[in-house]
C-alpha cells in the first residue's frame, strides 16, 4: 500500500499539489487521472523524492520513505531521458546497477526486458539510434530492470501506437498481478479506462473522484446513446427537462438524465423527430466522471459554480465529439504528443 | 510484441528473487564508483576524446623533440686536437673533463697537422681545434663570448683548464701530483639569496623552469578539456532529461561526485601519459631538461594540476546545471575560462623574465591564478616554498567553499528546466 498523505507544493502563486491525498492498494493497477496541470507529475515526483513538498508526507506499507526504500522503486519519468550516446544494454545495466544490482545480475536482467520488449537485436545499438517507440520500450526497460515493487510511471502511454498500448498495458498488468503498486498516470481518460483497475481523478492538486473503476463509472448520472435517423445534433434532447446533452458523436447523442426522468418520456421525444436506430443505457466514461466530479467540487465550493473551462463540458464535449479522449480535447489541444519533444 | 505481453505471461528478471537488489544496504560510495566507471569508459570509447588525446600527446613529444634538434649547445661539439702522441693524451682528457661539468657533448678528433685542423675549422667541420704545445693554442672560426652559448662558454672553460694544466707542468711535478691538482674538488658555493631546495646549478635551475612551463602548459589544456567535459556532461543530462531517471536512484551529490571523480581520472591519466610521452621523447633526443628534471618538480606541477582541477571542477558542474541547453553553455563558460586564460598568460613573464611585480605577485596568492602563477613564482626563484605551501592551502580551503556552494547551487537547479536558472534561486531550493 503505498499512501500519499496531504501532499501540498506550490511555485510561486502556483499550486502544484493542494492537500492531495491518495491510497494505492498492491495488486492491482491504478491510474492517476486529470487534464494536463492537474497535478499528477508533481505528485509522481514527490513519491519518488524528486520535488520537496511543502507539507504532508508519502509512505509506503507505512513506513516512510528514504533513499534506500525508493530504490525498491521502478520510474518512468513524464519526459523520458536516456543518455542518446550509450548503447541500450549498456545503459539498462548501468542503471540497474545504480538502484543496487551486481553485474551480472544486471545483465541478466537486462537482457530478459530486453528480449521482452523485442529489443534483443539492438542491445548494442546506440539509444540515439532508435525509434521513438524502440526508445520508449529502451525506457521501460530502464525502469523495470531492478525488478521494482513499486512501479511509478508517469504517462506511459502518450506517444504509443496501439500495439504499445497492449504491449505496456500487459506490463501493468502482470506486475500489479505478482503483487506490485502500479500507478501510472494519463490524461487521456477514456483511453484507459479499460486498463485500470481503480483510479483517482485529479484536478488543480486535489483528488475529486476515487475509487474502483466500476464504482465510479456506475455512480452519478444514468447515460443514455439515443440515435435517431437523420437527426446529427440532438436538439430535439436540449428542451427536455433534466436532461442534459453530454456529447454528439455520428449521430449518436450521449445524454445525462437526472434521477428524476422517466427513459419513456426521452423516447418519445425522439420518435418524434424520427424513427429511432439506437436507444440504451451505458456506463459513465471516466471522462463524464471528471467534468461532473469537477462540477460538484467547484460547485460546493463556489455556490454558483461557474468552472470557468472544465465547467462547459457540454459545449466542449459536443464540438470536438471525437469520442474517446473527449476530455484531452477539452482540457489540452496537444493529445497524446502532448509533453513530447 | 502484444501477444508476448498477455496478461498470463509471468513477468521476467526473477519476480520472485529471494532478495530483491535494493533491499541489500548500498554505501553511498557504491553509485559513485558506477558512475566514475561510466564517465571513464565513454571517454576512452569516443572517438573525439582519441583524437584529442592523440594531438596532446604528439604536442608534448614535439615540444621535447623540437626544441632538443634546433638547440645548438646541445648539439655535439666536433673538436679536433694536434700534436704528438704525449702531448694529445693530456689535452683529451682536460676537454672531456670541462665537456662532462659544462653538459656539454663532445666528440674529439685527431688531426694530422695544424693546416689541417684549421682548414676544417675555416670549413665549419670541427668548432674547435686544439693545437698541443707549448704553447698550446686554440682555433676557432670567430672569438668566444662566453655568455653567448653554450659552446662558446666550453671554449673560453677549455682554454683556461688547457692553461692551468701548461702551468703546473712548468711546476716539474710528479704526474700524480699533476693528477690531483687537475680534478680538484669544488669548493661549497653558498648563495645568499635562492629558495630551500633550489640546487644550484643552472642547468637544473633551468630545467626547473622548463618543467613548471610544461606543467602550466598542461595545467591549462586539462583544466580546458576537464572543465569543458563536465560543464557539456551536466548539461547534456539535464537537456536529455535522463537526470530525472538517475535521480529515481542516486543522490544529486553522488552524481556529481561521479561526474568531478570520473573525469578527474581521465585527466590525471592524460597528465602521467604526457609525462610518459616527454621522458620517452626526451631519452630519445637525449633532451638534458628532463636529465635534471627532479622528481620533486613534477610532484610539484602535479600537485597545482590537481589542486587546480578540484578548484575549478565544482564551478563547471554547477554552471552546467543553471541551464537546460547546450547552446547557453558558451555564456557560462567565459568567466571560468578567464581567470584560467589570465593565470596561464601571466606565468609566462614569470618564467622567461623572472619578472615578479605587485601584480604577479597577488595573482600567486589568488586561488584561481594560483596553479599557474605559484609554480611559476617558486620555480624562477620567487618565492620560499613556504609560501608555496600557503597558497596551496589558501586554494585548499577556497575549493572546500567551492564544493559546499556548487553541490548546493547543483542540488537546486539540476532538476529545473527550461530557462536558465539563477544562482540565488538554485541556492533558495
């Protein structure tokens, strides 16, 4: 259990992390939340030592961290950084052995990852002679080599292609399967939804939402797809009463239905407007589950609750409809290459 | 490669190893000694560095070779010596005599006739000829002046010597007599003034100062290539990001550590590879600066080399770790190469003027001059090795100040990029 207590930084007028506070359970991989800014690399930073915080504390099974109990600890960093000139084995034996490894240790280890990740062939190439993807997995492997048992990878996903996606996503996996603290981090929220298995949603350095992904994405506001011929914007849905439109995508209208109004009653608004090809219930996306958890905690705490930019989920979430990462749109135009160089 | 990360496959590399490796007590030295290891074999890897260290070494050989082939006095002197079988016996061993004190070479001719002999001084042949009397003469092409060269100085000694040797043969003594007072034993000579250690001699009193100018030579070129190294290594880790995964492991002090360790070995090998490199150089040519080089004053240049690398060594790194790109490097690298360049240029008066004013004398006493002007000072006779040691300390504690500051400059700004950084913010952090 690794157990982030109260954690606060700021820089300046800037607030970094705002008494964030966050239970990571073994055994199961969890994800770290929220748009660009919200938070989740100072908190990663923090829990690897490399940010002072200016209160709270991070333990791990309830002990505090040091130097030598971080060395327990597997990082991939937001910004990955090799040494470009060094060959890849090289370089994953070095830095096993800086986290305490012997030699051959180091080099056993190393090749393993290695040929995991498909880079057996390029084990003396230079680092700075690879693919971007071929450096990523390079990275993973810089991060695992020691066999972590805690493992800390700050947007593991951003720039992968989708054979990537699986291959890290199984490496998630199988270590939170042998018993390890896997945390990652995205800001593309629905894209991993289906990789996590808890999740904490973070914004402005606080968590708002937390809990297993089944609980959060069941709770709040039933979801309704409503898809009627010929009908692409969905305003016939705009006059009902509490029913709000979350999202327009191909014609598929996404809705929010207070607990108040009856299914039927949607429905026959929208056979009114013509015959209907798609009427159901789904789950929330973690991306609904951030902007109304947003909502909420501005909401209690500005009592008008005006959100400035995460409040108009609505407006945003309709223009961009690109579905899946509606909230990347929404929060940060640059998607997944992002933080890239 | 998505089939081989199935949710079922076990993960690799020992999961269930009895001790994993970061549970086993790690000394603080244990990242250090990685790191030097690392610093050590990128170098001796690039082929940049190779070449570098190639052109270093065929400079330090040149600077022995060169100056040994264009150098007349230690050139061998052709004499040549006339007169009967008796009287060239004598003559010879007076000549080799005077050659050996003077550190001259000497390679002595028999001539036939006195015609002859000055026939091959007239054609440049022989420097010297000696015609055996009485009364014994000495020709050569133009008068000596015996603080000319070397060998003018030779021919003016050998004609006093040949003459003390005429005038206790008119003595009627018995040739033992003859042979005690022709190698008399030098008198003590008690110089009033000359810093402890410093023979008297002249030649190695020269040599002295040939050393300590090869040694400020070198001190500057690897003080360059040091300082250069770490500056461009710290900044590369900062710009590559790769120091936010060396962080996750080890200390920011460990890293620099390495970093000052690691390259301070490269550069201690270069300087023992140079010296290797002069004393092959100068047994071949025969090269009499290395003949009276004492140990002491290469312990001595060794000594302001290592002293001055630590010095500067820590400022590099923490100017490396104020900015993200190499292209801010230049900027940073102007006021640590300054006092460097202005140590290097004022040793030089020093050493070939024996100049010593006010100014020079300050810039001994300054600790980022001090391993160039120190050196300098005490091999032209300057200074007291007192005063040596002194300065030596003054620069021993600056660098102790040196070290507190930049680990903590380096601490503060090695994980903050874009913009450069201040040094008051990297202190505050």
């Amino acid at each position: 259990m690794l157990e982030l207590d109260r954690l606060s930084r700021r820089y300046g007028s800037t607030v970094a992390l705002d008494q964030l506070s966050l239970s990571v359970p073994s055994g199961q991989v969890f994800g770290l939340l929220g748009p660009n800014g919200a938070g989740k690399t100072t908190a990663m930073r923090a829990v690897m030592g490399l940010v002072a915080l200016d209160e709270g504390a991070v333990t791990w099974d309830r002990r505090p961290l040091d130097a030598d109990r971080r060395r327990l600890f597997g990082y991939l960093p937001e910004e990955r950084g090799l040494y470009p000139g060094m060959g890849v084995e090289q370089q994953v034996v070095y830095l096993g052995r800086l986290h305490g490894m012997g030699r051959s240790e180091a080099i056993r280890a190393a090749g393993e990852w290695l040929d995991r990740l498909g880079l057996a062939e390029r084990s003396s190439s230079k680092v700075e002679a690879l693919s971007l993807g071929n450096q990523q997995r390079v990275q993973l492997a810089a991060a695992m080599v020691h066999s972590p048992r805690v493992l800390i990878l700050d947007e593991p996903f951003s720039g992968l292609d989708p054979p990537g996606v699986d291959e890290m996503s199984g490496v998630l996996r199988d270590q939170a399967r042998s018993g390890r603290v896997v945390v990652f981090s995205s800001h593309q929220l629905d894209l991993v939804e289906h990789i996590c298995e808890s999740a904490a949603i973070v914004n402005r350095g606080r968590v708002v939402a937390n809990g297993s992904i089944d609980e959060l994405t069941t709770g709040g506001q039933r979801r309704l797809v409503v898809k009627v011929d010929g009908d692409r914007e969905g305003a016939w849905a705009s006059t009902l009463d509490g029913v709000r439109v979350s999202e327009v995508s191909g014609g598929m209208v996404r809705l929010a239905l207070s607990s108040d109004v009856d299914p039927s009653t949607v429905l026959q608004a929208a056979l009114a407007v013509g015959p209907v090809q798609h009427f159901a219930f789904e789950r929330r996306r973690m991306s609904e589950v951030f902007r109304e958890a947003v909502r909420e905690v501005e909401g209690a705490a500005t009592g008008a609750g005006p959100g400035a930019a995460t409040g108009a989920g609505r407006g945003t979430g309709a223009a961009t409809g690109t579905g899946a990462g509606s909230l990347a749109g929404a929060a940060s135009p640059g998607g997944a290459g992002g933080g890239r160089r | 490669m998505s089939a081989l990360a199935g949710p079922d496959r076990a993960a690799p590399s020992g999961a269930a190893s009895s001790v994993p490796p970061g549970e086993r007590p790690l000394s603080w030295w244990s990242p250090v000694r990685l790191g030097v290891e690392r610093e050590v074999v990128i170098r001796l890897r690039s082929k940049g560095f190779r070449v570098a260290l190639a052109i270093t070494l065929l400079a330090t050989a040149a600077a022995v070779v060169v100056p040994a082939l264009v150098k007349p006095g230690s050139s061998v002197v052709q004499a040549g010596v006339v007169g009967s079988p008796s009287s060239v016996g004598p003559v010879r061993t007076v000549l080799r005599a005077t050659a050996r004190h003077d550190g001259i070479k000497l390679h002595v001719h028999t001539v036939p006739s006195a015609a002859r002999a000055r026939y091959l001084v007239r054609a440049g042949k022989l420097r010297m000829a000696v015609v055996a009397g009485p009364p014994t003469v000495i020709v050569v092409k133009t008068a000596p002046s015996a603080t000319a060269s070397p060998t003018d100085a030779f021919v003016v000694q050998s004609s006093y010597q040949l003459g003390l040797g005429e005038s206790i043969a008119r003595q009627h003594l018995t040739s033992a007599q003859v042979a005690a007072v022709l190698s008399p034993a030098p008198v003590a000579v008690q110089p009033l003034r000359h810093p402890a250690g410093h023979p008297a001699g002249i030649a190695s009193f020269n040599a002295r100062k040939g050393v300590a100018m090869a040694g400020v030579l070198a001190t500057l070129i690897l003080l360059q290539f040091g300082g250069g190294w770490i500056l461009m290594g710290v900044i590369q880790e900062k710009s590559t990001r790769v120091i936010e995964v060396l962080l996750a492991a080890v200390r920011p002090l460990q890293l620099l550590t390495a970093k000052i360790l690691g390259i301070g070995v490269v550069i201690v090998g270069q300087a023992a590879l140079m010296v290797a490199v002069a004393v092959a150089a100068g047994a071949v040519v025969g090269s009499s600066i290395l003949a009276h080089a004492a140990p002491a004053a290469l312990g001595m240049a060794a000594a302001w080399l290592l002293l001055g690398y630590a010095f500067y060594s820590v400022l590099f790194a923490a100017a490396g770790s104020l900015v993200s790109r190499q292209e801010d490097a230049q900027a940073l690298m102007v006021p640590l190469i300054l006092p460097i360049t202005i140590g290097y240029a004022t040793a030089f008066p020093i050493l070939v003027g024996g100049s010593s004013s006010l100014l020079l004398r300050v810039l001994a006493w300054l600790p980022p001059t001090a391993p160039f002007d120190m050196p300098a000072m005490y091999a032209a006779g300057a200074v007291a090795l007192w005063q040596v040691a002194a300065s030596a300390l003054l620069l021993l504690l600056s660098t102790v100040v040196a070290i507190r500051l930049a680990g903590r400059i380096y601490s503060g700004a090695i994980m903050r990029t874009g913009q450069r950084v201040r040094i008051r913010q990297a202190l505050k952090a």
